[in-house]
C-alpha cells in the first residue's frame, strides 16, 4: 500500500523503496485546461544553471538520460523516468512542476496526485485538488533533494504569474513566445512495446485527453524498453522556448543586436563562470544560440552567473560598464549595450530580493530565516520579539512554561520566553543580527543550550538535561535537549565551526552552542562557567569533555557568552 504525503511531508526515498529506477507519474486536469508538466535539474543553490537539465516536452531527456519525460501512461497526464543513482553530482534537486498553456487557474482542476513507483509497485502518492489554490497558474508539486540522501518532499506551492513566475525563480527566463504544438508526440508510446519492469500498472482511472490527434489506446502501453522516448518520423522544427537559465536583472526591451553564442568549448559544468569570451573580440552579430532540444545546438555553457540572492557579479549591482566596451553582458538574451544589472531601484535591489523555495523553513540570509505556516500545518515556537516580519493571517500568542517550567527555568538557566505562531502565512525571525542555523531532526535529537535556540516546530520534544559535575556548586551544568522529527533554528555569534567528538575533545562551555544528544559529557574545572548556567555562580572554573561513538559532534562559536 502506498504511503500518503500531505503537503510539506517528506521522508527519505530509501524508506520508501531500496531501489533507485524510479517511475514519477502526475495526473492533473481540469475541463477544457491544457498543462504543462515538467522537471526542473537544479543546482546547490536550487538554480537552473545549465539548462539541460529542464526536462519538458521539448526537450525530453537529460544528457546522461538520467531524467526522461515518458509521455501519459498508466492513467497518468504525464510521466518521468528517473534514475537516482546516474544523476551528476551538481544537481542537488528536482522539481516537479505544472503549468497552464492558455487562460484558467490551479483552482479549476480536478482532484490530482503525484506518485512514485518503483519495480511496478507504488510507494508514494501525493494527492491535491483545485481547494489548496487560487489563481496561480503554476505549481510545484514535488520535489526530489538530496540532503546527505535523496528524499521526497510533497510540495502543492502556486505561481500566480505562471511559467514565466516559475522560471525566474529557478533562475530562468522565458524567450519570445511558445508557439502551439503536440506537447506529448514525441513520447508517444511505441505500440506493442514489452512492459517496462519499473513501471506501474495501469490504474482504473481513465488517462488524461491528449493533446495529440491520435485516439487513446484502448489499453495503456509504457514506454519502449531502454527507456529512451522514441524517434518522432520527421519532427517539425523546434519553436524557440525557454532562453538562458540565469538573469541578473529584468530585461530592457531590444535596441540592437543579439547577444552572440558561447566560446565553442566551455569549461566544465561546476566551474566558476568564464566571462572572457565576451570581450576578447569586437563584437559579433551572430543571432540569438537555438533553443532547448535543438540537436544543432551545442550544449548552453554551465557558466552562467548566479541569479536572485547570490554575490553580484563582475561589474557589481549598480555599476555601469561604457558602452562600446563590452559586446553584451554575461546572461544570455541580455541586449547589446545594455547596462550591467539594469537600471533603476528594482535593479539595485535585486540581490536582496525574497527566495521563495517551497520549504516550510528557508534561510533568507545568515541572519534572517522564513517560515511558512501553511506548510506542514502545525504551530512554531519562536523566541519572544523575534518576529521581524510576516506575510498573510497569522496570530501570536504567548507560550507560557507554567509554574513548574518556570522554577525549573529560573534554577537551571535554561528557560526560553517563546511566543506561538500559528495561522497561514510566512513569518520572517531574526534576533540581534545572530547568525542562524536550520537544522532539521529525522527522529534524532540535538541537545542546545536555550540562549542559542531561536524558534522551532512545535512537534519537537524539549525538556532540560542535567550534565553531571563533581567539585563544583550545585553539582551540575544544564542544556536542553531538542528530539523527535521538525527543524530547529539555532543561533551562533559568528561562524561556527563543527567537530567530531574524539576521546580528547574539550570545549570551553562559555563557547559551546550544541552537540548531538548521543554524546557523553563530563564537566572539569578548568574554564571559567557561564554565568547563568546556575544559581550563586562563585566564578569557578569549568569545561566541557565530550566522549561518544564516532559520528557525534559538537558545534562552538568563536564567541564567549
């Protein structure tokens, strides 16, 4: 039986299934609506920096083929292949998303899903319906990331601006116009093709209306086995689609020539970006590079700059380069002669722009994280006065600890003054320009000391724990000690640096922000004590030595409380 996903549910995919050729299939429709389903390859910083890796009708494989779009089978609008063990390295997420060809909203379409399959047999299923939305155009339903392992996160989080919305938050930009085509012809399923043993069987529900002439098959047929879409007998001429991934600033309307191609021979994919070639040579008057799935079209250099909330590029923001000097600027599509980054205020704060991903916690910057209240459903606990800013219907409430807490607070040096967050909207927490730090359990525990802890999922267990001590006053040190599965946000004065626990690994407990719960502590008198860290603090001096299992950590900032 496969395992329901509500939206903002994840889970590891090794705990769905052990194997790593994985069936996607998504049904979404609605009547008289057209979708376009895709799959976006993004990168360590959830951007579309070589535009290979968006997989859509189009353009409907990887290089490596490890992402293949199958066309509609099985009962489902649209389906992928992916093989999770041939994916490169530089691609950290994929995003899988629908978008409307033509008027309408998400909020028409009928009940949906996204489901995993794997050796024919379903594992997952994330289903929706047109009441989660409203008039978004776009919607990202799922997402495969890696983070230490490949795990699935059900996503249902809306564009009203469609795929152009979509794009520029992947870093990606829309060219001209799509022109109308047969998205699903050149997925078509061969006919008599042997039954791949990935893919599932066919559900009760009838398929999606294609958009291609040709009837439905009475009985569902899979793609042709080796998984590669099959030729389409003399395709028609790819229109010209999605341009460049990657724009650092809103385009100005053309005044002249197109940006000419790449240098022939890019450096590698994950090289820092070469920006040689557009200055070494007058300007060319080459026309625009083809679009995606063009076989003439040599593969989009990788190099592409950074788009939203990265490090300006050379020039910065705001600098203007003279005209003449340089033939065009580093992003594709960009016109001739066009100032670096645009001009006006919108372009000077294009860096500092918000970076929605889809997450129930995203880090704006190292000061400042974002949480949205309508993913996953449940309350977050936040420090009192840590509230900065927030977006939509959201209450505060004061979270008291109750007499009990409190005495324990106030003896221990470990109590919190929290607020509740509860509502649907996003809520935006700093405190003091401290660093923060997300960090998500899976059913593990991470044992910090309260004047570190920002805000966490109210789902997570906390309770003081007691670090025995001997020869010092009150005979013990406390922390608290976070467990069960939700995300804590922890903060640092600085940098902190992470070590392993080793058999000789002190620290002084001035310093010392978190360690994991598995850990053995042992206090020595050696560094002065925190002050707060018990009642009638006489000045002596303590530290902290750490025994565990190899695995275990510690977290110190370059910071003396």
């Amino acid at each position: 039986m496969p395992r329901e996903f509500q939206r903002g549910h994840k889970a590891r995919i090794s705990d769905l299934t052990a194997g790593t050729d994985l069936y996607v299939g998504v049904q979404i429709t609605a009547p008289g609506l057209t979708f376009d389903i895709s799959c976006f390859g993004l990168d360590a910083d959830e951007r579309l920096s070589d535009d290979r890796y968006f997989v859509f009708f189009n353009q409907p494989k990887s290089p490596e083929e490890s992402i293949q779009l199958l066309g509609a089978q099985a009962g489902d609008t649209e389906s992928f292949r992916i093989t999770l063990d041939r994916i490169p390295p530089q691609i950290h997420k994929l995003s899988f998303t629908a978008t409307l060809d033509g008027a309408g909203q998400m909020s028409q379409i009928n009940p949906g899903y996204l489901r995993i399959v794997a050796g024919g047999e379903e594992v997952a299923r994330y289903a929706f319906n047109g009441s989660e939305f409203s008039s978004e155009r776009a919607v990202m339903l799922g997402d495969f990331y890696l983070k230490d392992v490949w795990r699935f996160a059900a996503v249902g989080q809306g564009f009203d601006g469609g795929l152009d919305a979509l794009l520029k938050n992947f870093g990606g930009e829309v060219a001209e116009e799509e022109a109308p085509a047969a998205p699903q012809q050149p997925q078509q399923p061969q006919a008599g093709a042997a039954t791949p043993g990935f893919a599932p069987p066919a559900f009760g529900a009838p398929p999606a209306p294609a958009p291609a002439p040709a009837p439905a098959p009475a009985q569902p047929q899979p793609a042709a086995q080796g998984f590669a879409p099959p030729p389409a007998p003399a395709p028609a001429p790819a229109p010209p689609v999605h341009a460049a991934p990657t724009i650092v600033a809103p385009l100005t309307p053309p005044g002249g020539g197109h940006v000419p191609p790449p240098a022939p021979a890019p450096a590698p994919y994950g090289q820092p970006p070469q920006q040689q070639p557009y200055g070494q040579g007058p300007a060319p008057t080459a026309p625009m590079p083809p679009g995606y799935g063009q076989p003439q079209q040599a593969p989009h250099a990788p190099q592409a700059p950074p788009g939203y909330g990265q490090p300006p590029q050379p020039p910065g923001y705001g600098q203007q380069p003279p005209f003449g000097q340089v033939p065009g600027q580093q992003a594709y599509g960009v016109p001739q002669g066009a100032p670096q980054g645009g001009a006006g205020v919108a372009a000077a704060l294009q860096q500092f722009k918000e970076t929605p991903t889809g997450q129930r916690w995203t880090q704006q910057n190292k000061k400042l994280v974002r949480v949205d209240l309508g993913i996953g459903g449940q309350p977050v606990l936040a420090r009192q006065g840590s509230m900065v800013l927030y977006q939509g219907k959201v209450d505060f409430s004061y979270k008291g600890a109750g007499f009990a807490g409190r005495i324990v607070g106030n003896a221990t040096g470990q109590e919190m003054q929290l607020m509740r967050c509860t509502g649907q909207g996003q809520v935006f927490l700093a405190e003091n320009s401290t660093m923060l730090h997300p960090i998500e359990l899976q059913g593990d525990g991470i044992c910090v000391s309260a004047e570190n802890v920002l805000a966490f999922d109210e789902s997570l267990q906390y309770e003081v724990r007691r670090i025995e001590g001997h020869g010092i006053p009150g005979g013990a040190l406390f922390t608290m000690q976070f467990t069960g599965t939700g995300t804590i946000v922890v903060k640092t004065h600085g940098t902190p640096v992470v070590l392993p626990v080793t058999p000789t690994t002190f620290a002084d407990c001035n310093a010392v922000v978190a360690w994991s719960s598995a850990a053995q502590v042992v206090v020595s008198s050696q560094v002065r004590m925190r002050r707060n860290a018990y009642p009638g603090d006489t000045g002596e001096s303590v530290n902290l030595q750490f025994r565990a299992a190899p695995g275990n950590f510690i977290v110190v900032q370059p910071y003396e409380v």
